[in-house]
C-alpha cells in the first residue's frame, strides 16, 4: 500500500519506466493508496511527476511558475511524457500562450494514444514558429468569428439562456455547465471534442462531485451543444455535423428518484444540540455564526423553506394583540415563490404569515439569536441576510464534508462526521417539511400540518375540514386566508415537541 507522507501524498524520485506506469495501474485496481494520492517524481526529466490518484494516472509538468497537465499515462508512454515536457519549455520560451500550449498537449496525447511514433507525433501536434503565420485573435475576434473554444461556447450559451431562468435555478443552472471547464477543458476547439472528451468530463464530475451533479451537466452540455448546432453552426465548428450525436451519446446512468428520508424528531433534535455545542466546524477556530444557529433552529422549529426563512425581515413580524407573548412572521408572496420554485416552474404563490409561540421566541433567545439588524437571522456580514446556501453548506460540515468547491484538503476521518457519530442518519432542512406534518398527521392536527407549510388547501368533505373552513371565515388576523387559529393549534404541539426532545438530548449529551 502507497502512504501518504505530509501534503496528503505519497513521493518517490527515481528514473521513471514503464514500469513505474504498471505499478501505478496495480495502485488504482487494487485501491492501494492512502490520503490524495501518490506522486512518482522523475530525475530524468525536470519537473515531470506522474501523479497518481484513486481513479487516474496524470502526467504533470512542474515549474515555478506553475503546474502543467500533460496527459494521462493511458495515453502517453514514460519517453513521450519526457518530449511532451521539453515541448512546454520550448514553446513558452517562444511566447506561446497557455491556451494553444493546451491545446496542442491535447493533439498530441491523442495522436501518440493512436500509436503514432513520436517524431511524427510531434510534427502534428506542435506548430513551429513562422515570421508570416498571423497574430493570435483576440478572445473578442475569436467569439465573433470562430472558431469557438469550449469556453467561448460556454459564456456566450450562459449569455443567452441565464436571463430566462429565474431563482436559484439561474444560479444552479450555470454552475452545471461550468464544472465542464476544469483540467484546461476550457482551451480545447469546440470541433475537436469528441464523446471521449464529453465521457471524461462526466466521469471528472462524478468523481470531483456526485453521480447526480454529472447527471445535471449533461444535461446542461447537451443544451449548449444544441444552442450552438442550431444557431452558430459555423462559429463553433459545428458545420459539418449532421446530426447532434451528443444527444443519444452522452449518457448517465442515474436516475433522482423521490426523496423520502424523513428525521425523527430525536434526530432534529439531537442535531441542534451538537450544531450548538461543536460551533468551530471545517478544521478552523472560527465559530458558527449567531445567525445561523438561529436558522437552523428556526427550520426546525417551523418547517419553512430555508430561502424565505433565513430572508425573513425583522420589520415584517407583527405581535398578536389576541395571544400575547405571540408573534406572526411573515412573507410576501414573491418571497414564497422565490422559496417555493427555484427550479424554473412557473406556480402561484401567496403571501404567507406563521404564528411563533413564546415557547419558541424564547428557544431562539437562549441559543443566542440576534436581537437587532435587518434580518431576523443576519449573517456575519454587516446588514447581509443568512442563507439557504449558507445553511447546506452548514449542515456539510457537521457532516464531515469539504465546502463546495474546495479542491484538494485530506480525506476526512469517521469522526468528523458528527450526524453519523452521534446515530444521526444524513438529513437536510428541506426534510423537516416532512417529519412536521407527519407528527402532526398522527396528532389529527393534519390540516394545521398542511397550513403551517403553506400546502395548498384541498377540500376533504369531513368534519376536520369542516371545522378548519369555520375558523378560517371566522379569522379576524392579519389576511383573511391565513388560517392563524389553525396554525398555532399545530405550532403549540409541534414546539412543545422538539423542545421536550431538545431537553433530552441535551442531558443525555451532557450539553
């Protein structure tokens, strides 16, 4: 087995052969590697490392000024990894930019990946200098004219699609597609790549994130590659494709399924009293902010979404003449369609208000819950709100998991995993939505369950609905719809559940 030494990767300098490549392949079939992976440091060449990791093997070129990928050793044998360095040298010594360095690495992995002898490899694949050849477009002239890099196609796509997305989903949408422009990917000629380029870019995705993040940027590289096809054919290279191949090519195999983990109440407990108790999560010192504590708390304690949740307006919330001690939070109805449909579809949405019992305010007091600003759940930031992003990403690192989008860092240990550890299954705030009208369902409070999360109404012909249309016609509070009597009925035991729960778990946590 490879151990990793300080760094998270393993290192041996030696004359590197095709031997060393075996090995390196034994490595990955066998999971032989600890920590990052394992970096075999050639003394015949320069700078050249072949890195190996749990999935590949990369040939990379180190220099002061930076790290070059040269091809992966499927591809490029021990002596071409070595022209391929000396190549790099020679070519920014002449002033060559990154992008056709690339570009041209990318020829010739795949034309020696061919069996292709070096020598003519070589002639293919990097240009040689010439007093006549034509300065280097500008990326403007370049996006005007053609032909497209994989990034000109994904920026002027973004340029035309984002503004008729609306909600997260705009925000989500262009992170799909520009996870694609990892490993130089970016440089490559639209009319160079192929289904293995668009297969190692799912994979790279797979691997970097989740089965069903690469499921969401196929889609997305479908989209673009379509967009192109139809409407800018000649600029992207596309010309001379007769038929959109990526559509039935490119695949994943996944399918999302329906969601159905719902918390226990012990569980959402047990989860706020370690969230409380471990403030300093990710390996710094620095603590979780007050605010979203409180947030966090607050999706427990009510149900709502966390985008209108942690927006919610300090200036908004209104007593309860008729219940003292009582508050009403509310919500405009753009607010709750933000919340609601951040996916893209298009569904009424309706103001809506909660009612708070003392019992909660004063949960949310004694964990420290800001008392002033804009915002009833500010962040760090001066006058800036919490947010849902903020929250999942809040709820990964009690789960032990690396912040979105940070490359690199060790492979985390079993115990930072807190949920797990304490016999947590993995939740997240979108399942209280579950488990609150469920408990409720069982109290035959079903309809207070439905009002509190804002579900649409649908009549029963029973005496429970019945009896919720009278105290809706009879509702003097705030908006005629609300349901206020309604909801605080489901609120009261709701509340007085997690908090008995709260109690308990902090006793039998010593918290």
């Amino acid at each position: 087995m490879a151990v990793a030494e300080r760094g998270g990767y393993g290192r041996e300098r030696t004359k590197l052969t095709q031997a060393h490549v075996k090995r390196a392949k034994g490595l990955i079939a066998s999971d032989g590697l600890e920590g990052r992976g394992f970096d075999f440091v050639d003394t015949a060449c320069q700078g050249l490392v072949l890195r190996v990791t749990r999935r590949s093997g990369t040939w990379l070129l180190k220099r002061r000024t930076g790290t070059v990928t040269l091809g992966d050793m499927d591809s490029l044998p021990v002596a071409s990894a070595r022209v391929a360095a000396e190549e790099v040298r020679s070519a920014e010594r002449r002033g060559l930019t990154k992008r056709v360095i690339a570009q041209e690495l990318d020829v010739f992995s795949r034309v020696t990946a061919r069996g292709i002898g070096t020598e003519q490899a070589l002639d293919i694949a990097f240009t040689k200098p010439h007093p006549d050849d034509p300065p280097e477009m500008s990326d403007e002239e370049r996006r005007r004219h053609g032909p497209w890099e994989w990034g000109d196609l994904v920026d002027l796509f973004l340029e035309t699609k984002l503004p008729t997305l609306k909600g997260r989903w705009k925000v989500q949408y262009e992170r799909h597609l520009r996870r694609t422009l990892d490993d130089e990917f970016a440089w490559k000629m639209v009319q160079l790549v192929d289904l293995e380029d668009l297969v190692k870019m799912r994979d790279r995705v797979t691997r970097k994130h989740t089965l069903s993040a690469a499921a969401d940027s196929v889609e997305v590289v479908k989209a673009a590659l379509d967009w192109a096809w139809r409407h800018h054919a000649p600029r992207a290279g596309l010309a001379e494709v007769e038929f959109p191949w990526w559509r039935e090519r490119l695949t994943v195999e996944y399918s999302s399924g329906t969601r159905e983990h719902t918390p226990t109440i012990e569980e959402l407990a047990r989860t706020l009293v370690l969230a409380e108790r471990f403030k300093a999560l990710g390996g710094t010192a620095k603590e979780t902010g007050a605010g979203m504590l409180a947030a966090l708390w607050a999706v427990v304690l009510t149900g709502q979404r966390a985008t209108a949740l942690t927006g919610t307006l300090r200036a908004t919330v209104r007593d309860w003449p008729e219940r003292p001690g009582w508050k009403i939070w509310t919500w405009t109805a753009a607010e709750m369609k933000g919340a609601g449909h951040a996916n893209g579809l298009k569904k009424r949405a309706r103001p809506h208000a909660l009612p708070m019992p003392p019992e909660a305010l004063a949960a949310l007091d004694h964990i420290g819950a800001p008392r002033e600003g804009v915002y009833l759940f500010p962040s760090r930031v001066p006058g800036k709100r919490t947010t849902a992003v903020g929250m999942t990403q809040f709820m990964d690192r009690l789960k032990g998991k690396k912040k979105a989008g940070q490359k690199g860092g060790l492979t985390l240990r079993p115990e930072d995993d807190l949920l797990t550890a304490h016999g947590i299954r993995h939740w997240t705030p979108h399942d209280v939505r579950r488990t609150l009208p469920t408990f409720l369902d069982m109290e035959r409070l079903g309809g207070a369950g439905s009002a509190i999360l804002a579900h649409a109404r649908k009549a029963k012909g029973n005496a429970d609905e019945e009896r919720e249309l009278a105290q809706a016609i009879t509702l003097r509070h705030y908006i005629h719809s609300q349901r206020l009597e309604l909801k605080a009925e489901g609120m009261v035991v709701w509340v007085k559940a997690i908090l008995e729960a709260v109690d308990q778990e902090r006793a039998r946590l010593g918290a």
